[in-house]
C-alpha cells in the first residue's frame, strides 16, 4: 500500500474510540504518545498554523483514530495530517465526523503490519493575535539612529500551550509558554548606529497630499535588520536628546531582506506641491464593428508646482505612481522609472522659488 496524505485535527490529547471497521469487525486501537514538538507559524496575513508531530503505536489492520475540535472554531476541511514514518504501509481514509459526536473528527488509519507511525499535524489556529512594533531613536545630529525590534503575541485561543515554538515568517524561532489571554513580548534585536538619509519628497500615492520629511535606511549591513526579513508593523520615532522624546510614527510595510527602508517624520509645511492633469488626449483610436470606441492610447499632461518657502534651497523627490502599460514623453526634468507604476523625478528648489514640473504619460491599449 502506498501511503497518503489526508485531513485530521491534532490536539493537546487523542481519542481512541471503539468504532467498527467497515468490514464489521472492530478495528484496532491505537496506542498514542501525547502530540509533540508544538510549532506555531506566525503569517503575514491571516490566521496562525499550528504544526505538531504525533506518535501512534498502530497495529496491523484498520486503526480508528478520533479528535474533538469544536473548541477550535474550525472547519473539517481545514485539518490537515501527512504521514511521516513509516514511508510505506500506511494508508489514511477521509477524514469524517463521529456518528455520535459532531465537534470529533475520525479517520481510519490502515497499516500493512504492527509499527509505530508518526504523522505531521496542521491546522489553522483562530485566536492568536500578533504583531511587530519597531522603535527607532535618532542620534543628536540624525545622521544615525537605532532600530529595536519587539515582538508581541496574545493567546486568545482556546488553547494552551506549555512550551511551544513561535516561527516568525523571516524564519527566526523562539520558544516560550502561552497561557490563555497571555500576551508574550520580546525584544528580537536592536540595531545601532544605522545610517540615515534626510530625504523631503512629494508622493501623494504613498504620504498623501503633504511633503513628507523622510528618513532613508540603506540596510546594507549584515545585522538582522538589515540582512533578515522585516515583517510590516508600526513604527515610533523618538528623539536622540535627553528628554527621549515621542517624534511620531509611520506604518512599516513588509519589506525584503536588505532592501531599503523609506519612513515618514512628519511634514514639511514651507514646501507645497499641486499635481493635476492640464490635458488628456486619445490617440490611435481603433472601433468595433459598430463603429464604437473599441481600443486607445491615452495621454495625459501632469503639472506639477512646487513651491519652496524655506530661506534654504531644497532637494524634492517627487513621486507618480502610475497604472496600466504606461511610458513617460517630455518630462521638463529627467525622470526615472523606478518599478512597474512609479516614476521619480529630483528636483532642485531655491529659496522662495515656485517652479513647474511637467511631463506626459502615455498608456497603452486602453478600453472605454
């Protein structure tokens, strides 16, 4: 017999039940060790996995297995069991509900001849609530700044673990104990003297319609914050002074490992910026048979005033994020295409200067 894969519920104990096989004779019971090694996998989005290895003693013949899940608030479909050992002679029915018990699980595990099996438990987790928080202290003159990383994990399941694994999505684990309505808080690292990029830039996508007074962190280091995966949370600024005070906050988004870090300060209220469309145009106009507008290539001209009310030039970086199959014609500065739908142009201000920046964008295969 081959062995396969099917759905099941692990849970902190298991149920034999005396069920009769389908043959009509009374399956064997299996033997069980207490499931083991509880891992919980920590998502991006969503509820959390619970992994756990179980331990059966099976006899030759059909093995009835049964596990209550009501607690869990999940449904049948959503457990999952894979066998792990022994690779061969083992075979799983579907799992189904008990007769006589409509929050218990039961499947029919059938084995070649007498072994002790192990088999992979996983199911969704309902009730796990948690979140990375980062705190970053600029120095007195902000030209470097710490990182520290707190994890913070509430059990508000139904269940209970007295030593489990958390594995966070970058793949760092830690071990700890998780009561019911426990919350669990732990520093994962702090990373000092980071460098910091002053950056002042327009990008009503991403900041909104204000200037935005940004700080750039290269990550180009070998720490964990720079060489691990930054998973998205909130983030609290706080001066490098004596008083430690609260700057204000930015919302980190998921961010790959080493890949750069854009964070807002705040805003820069003597430097304004209003975008608008000055002209849009279709061209290349294809109909259907109907003569009905079928298919066209739009252009849009963008103006752009920038206004510098500081005493001091100003370096901008101003930002369009674009949709569609688009390319950028006659951009009064020189642009450049960051990714699929973001345009970035730098821009010189001196002091009091009000300056326009304008380009066109084209996009392609548009339909009405």
């Amino acid at each position: 017999m081959t062995t396969s894969t099917r759905r099941v519920l692990p849970l902190a104990c298991l149920l034999i039940l005396p069920v009769l096989a389908s043959a009509g004779e009374p399956a064997h019971l299996a033997a069980t060790q207490l499931p083991s090694g509880p891992v919980l996998c920590l998502p991006v989005s969503g509820d959390a996995l619970l992994h756990q290895r179980l331990d059966l003693d099976l006899a030759a013949g059909a093995n009835i297995l049964a596990y209550p899940f009501g607690r869990l608030e999940v449904a049948l479909d959503a457990l999952e069991v894979q066998p792990v050992s022994p690779a061969t002679g083992l075979t799983l029915s579907e799992v189904s509900l008990a007769p006589d018990a409509r929050d218990t699980a039961v499947w029919q595990l059938t084995a070649d001849k007498a072994c002790h099996a192990t088999l992979q438990l996983r199911h969704p987790l309902k009730g796990l609530e948690w979140r990375l928080e980062y705190a970053v202290t600029f120095s007195r003159d902000a030209r470097t700044c710490s990182v520290a990383a707190n994890l913070v994990v509430t059990n508000r399941s139904k269940l209970v673990f007295d030593n489990v694994v958390l594995r966070l999505p970058g793949g760092q684990q830690l071990q700890t104990a998780l009561a019911q309505n426990e919350t669990f808080q732990k520093q994962l690292f702090v990373a000092e003297k980071v460098a910091c990029e002053p950056m002042t830039v327009y990008d009503t996508a991403r900041y909104g319609a204000a200037v935005a007074a940004v700080v750039r962190l290269p990550r180009t280091g070998d720490d964990p914050f720079s060489a691990g995966l930054l998973t998205a949370g909130k983030v609290r600024f706080y001066s490098g002074d004596d008083t430690h005070s609260y700057l204000g906050e930015d919302n980190l988004p998921l961010v790959a490992p080493h890949e750069r870090v854009d964070l807002k300060v705040g805003v820069v209220p003597e430097i304004t910026a209003t975008r608008k469309v000055a002209k849009t145009s279709q061209l290349d106009v294809k109909t259907d048979i109907r003569d009905k507008l079928a298919l066209y290539n739009q252009e849009d001209d963008i103006e752009v005033e920038l206004r510098n009310q500081r005493k001091t030039p100003v370096s901008l970086i101003l930002r369009d994020k674009l949709d569609g199959d688009w390319s950028l014609l006659r951009p009064s500065v020189p642009g450049t295409r960051l990714d699929a739908d973001v345009v970035e142009f730098a821009i010189s201000l001196e002091p009091g200067e009000v300056r326009k920046v304008t380009y066109t964008v084209r996009r392609a295969n548009q339909q009405p």
